[in-house]
C-alpha cells in the first residue's frame, strides 16, 4: 500500500484541522494511517500523509458531489491539491 503526500491551500486551518469530513470521505476508501500537517509560515497551506491502497478509486472519488461537498465543507480550494504518491 502506497503513502501518499497531499497538499492543498484551505480557508481556514482550524476549520479543516477539526473536520469531520476527511474521516467520512476516506474511510470507505480503506484509506489508513492519516496525519495532518500545516506550514508554519503560512497556515493556509495543509497537508496529509497518508496509506492509499488504491489511488485510481480517490481520484474517482473525487470527481464525485460527495466529495466536493465534503471539500467545500472543510474549506479546501480544489484547484490547489497535489498528490505525491511514494515511488
């Protein structure tokens, strides 16, 4: 199973910090092992580490209203998200 980087701007870290969502949405993917980071510099800029046993159902998933719901909610500005996946 591959870790996989994340990193994205948000609105409001806090926010995105204590969401629900991330959990809901990641859950029924099988995705484990999750951990937030946030760039001390600059606190819009977020990031997560995380185990994915099948990237092509995230990127799937995220092309779904569930969700975008879920990063609207959770304040992430989808034009910013990269994925790194571990060689």
């Amino acid at each position: 199973m591959p870790t996989v980087i994340a990193h994205h701007d948000v609105k409001d870290k806090d926010h995105w910090l204590a969401s629900p969502k991330r959990a809901e949405v990641f859950g029924p993917l099988g995705i484990t092992n999750a951990r937030t980071f946030v760039d001390p510099q600059n606190p819009t800029q977020v990031g997560l580490l995380m185990d994915v046993p099948d990237m092509d159902a995230v990127m799937a998933a995220m092309q779904t209203p569930e969700f975008a719901q879920a990063m609207e909610y959770d304040g992430v500005l989808p034009e910013t998200v990269v994925f790194l996946v571990e060689a």
